[in-house]
C-alpha cells in the first residue's frame, strides 16, 4: 500500500523546528516499527527531504535532518543540534510531502 500526505509548515519553534500541519492522524497508513525509519517513508519540505519518521526519542548524530511525530501529534522537521529554518531557509507556508 502506498499514501501520500501534503500540507504545509505552520509555525517555527524557538529553536528551529519546522512545525507542520500534517497531523499523526493523517499518517496512520505509515508503515509500523523500524520500518517507519527507513527509505520505506519519504518527506519533503521546501526542496529539502529526508528518509524516515522518527519519535522525540530519536539518537540521530548532529546535523542531521529528520521528521519526528512527536508527542504532540504534529509532524515537525528538525536539524539535530541546530535550527532547521535557519541552515535550510525555510519559512512559515513551504509545502511539506509525506509518501510511502
């Protein structure tokens, strides 16, 4: 089964975070467990992608870009150790694609 989800980024978090629009409930057609984290699920933000949904639990290295359906049950982008809207410039209404 594939799906795809499109919406846009909302808001900028204090330290970077690309907050979207895109909400867990859109994304229940993701595929379970590790697989969540691997090319099986692709985003796209802007121009920018990055392979992977993973939780606020994550242990990626610094620099890394990566999507993370939080607690809160939004799709963020976030750059490990530093602010993805700043490195990347992207702002407030760039489009952002979840596929699988």
């Amino acid at each position: 089964m594939t799906g795809r989800v499109q919406g846009k980024v909302i808001s900028i978090t204090p330290t970077g975070d690309l907050v979207t629009d895109i909400t867990a409930s859109q994304l229940s057609g993701l595929p379970d467990g590790e697989a969540r984290k691997t090319d099986a699920v692709r985003v796209v933000v802007d121009e920018h992608e990055t392979i992977g949904i993973f939780g606020d639990d994550h242990a990626q290295p610094a620099m890394t870009l990566i999507a993370i359906l939080g607690n809160d049950g939004a799709l963020r982008l976030h750059l490990v150790s530093d602010s993805a809207a700043m490195m990347l410039g992207v702002r407030v209404s760039a489009p952002v694609e979840v596929s699988w």
